[in-house]
C-alpha cells in the first residue's frame, strides 16, 4: 500500500474557484493533511467574494499553496485548461481536478494518485459517484437523475466504459494530458470532464474509477445552470455522430 506521506509527491491538485470564501479554507487543510507532499493549485476567476484575497493569504502561510488569478470568469474549462499548462510547464507527474466546495473527499486523492503514477497501465482515475461502492449524500434528487441520465446517455453516444464520465474528482498522468491535444479542446462548462474523458480514451490510454461518497456543499450556490446542461447534451450529441461516421477527434 502507498503511505500516504509519500503519495503526494509530484503531484498538484488543482482547485478552481468562484465565490467560494466560506469553502476554501475548509477544502485546502483537507487536501494538505491527506497528501503532505502535493502542491494545491487554486485558480480563481476574479471571484467578487473576495475569494482571491483567501486563496493569497493561504499561499502566503503555506509554500505548496500556489494561486494562479485570472482575470475573468469564463468557464470551468477555460480554468483548468490554462493550469494544466501551468502544471505540465513544472513537469509535475500527476494532475488532479477537485472541486472547492466540499463535496470530494480529501481522504480518496491518494488512491487516485496512485491509480495514474508514473509507470501505471491508466492514464486517467476518476473519483466515482456511480461505480459500484459509490455514493451521493444530500443531493437533490433532480441533480442526481440529470447526473445518472447524462452518464447514461455519454456512454451510448460515445462509447465510453466509465460509469461517472462527468465527475470533476480525477487525476491525470501529466504524460496523458501532453498527448491528448488539449489546445483542440472548447469544452467550457459541464460537458469538459465528458470531453476529457473520451479524448483519454481515444488516444489510447485506460481509465480506472475510484468509488467515492459524494456530498452536497454545505456553502455557496452550485454554479450548475440550464445553458451549462444544453451545451453538454449538444456537444455530446456532435461528438456521438461524429464518432459514428469515423470522423471523432
């Protein structure tokens, strides 16, 4: 078994924020006390919460805590891609996604660090709400049948074997993301992790699933919305047919 003090090494957890003041010191002693050894990323988009003023003193109190500001709001995707660029340019070895609210367990990153490490058969370990062994704790129930029947219907367009191909609790190899074109991908909001999912699995790599309990912020407001819901089932939809016809990218 990987000890936990070890686990952490090479590895950065990126943490995207948008007003989230009351969640980001919950979250940040949570990831530094389950892998030591990891860097934390928090990248914030000029949160008027004054969540960026958080995220600096956090860094300014702790050397694994970096903070990467921009400017604008536009989109979990636009967020994470400019940090895998911040990431694979220090040549970390494992990339990980984590949600600043709350809701992934801390105590679930060392398995899912371990499952992508150097040297691994998988190049992509998701955090799994509906894996067998998964769960969901105090969610609503119309967000978890938009999340299973989401789930079901990327599977059936894209041929994807994973049961959570939404979630955003994942660790990437860095190897993976430098051979995944990531400067092709305009995935912005919901349908992104979809989107990185089956670019994983069509430049050839493996994925594995880590079954995780999932639980429903406590603080804030998700930033779920109806136009983030359309463009994953649009693009979804393009990509099946695309894939049908020979044509996936």
């Amino acid at each position: 078994m990987t000890d936990v003090r070890e686990s952490g090494e090479g590895a950065v957890v990126i943490v995207p924020t948008y007003n989230e003041l009351e969640n980001l010191p919950l979250i940040v002693p949570a990831i530094r006390a389950s892998i030591p050894d990891a860097h934390i990323l928090i990248v914030d988009d000029a949160s008027p919460d004054g969540t960026g003023a958080v995220a600096d003193a956090l860094a300014a109190a702790d050397s694994h805590v970096l903070v990467l500001h921009r400017i604008a709001k536009s989109g979990l995707g636009d967020a994470y891609l400019a940090a895998f660029e911040w990431a694979l340019d220090r040549d970390y070895s494992v990339v990980v996604e984590m949600d600043a609210d709350g809701s992934h367990p801390a105590d679930a990153l060392p398995a899912l660090i371990a499952a992508v490490r150097p040297g691994s058969r998988y190049g992509l370990s998701i955090g799994s709400r509906w894996a067998a062994g998964g769960s969901v704790i105090n969610w609503p129930w119309h967000r978890e049948v938009l999340s299973r029947g989401g789930n079901v219907y990327a599977r059936f367009m894209l041929g994807l074997s994973v049961k959570d191909a939404t979630a955003g609790f994942r660790a990437f190899s860095a190897d993976t993301l430098r051979n995944i074109h990531l400067e092709d991908v305009e995935s912005h909001g919901y349908c992104f992790q979809i989107d990185m999912t089956r670019r994983v699995r069509n430049a050839g790599y493996e994925e594995t699933e880590v079954p995780i309990v999932f639980r429903e912020r406590e603080h804030g407001e998700s930033k779920m919305s109806g136009s983030i819901v359309r463009e994953a089932m649009g693009k979804v939809t393009v990509w099946g047919f695309a894939r049908l016809f020979g044509r996936a990218r």
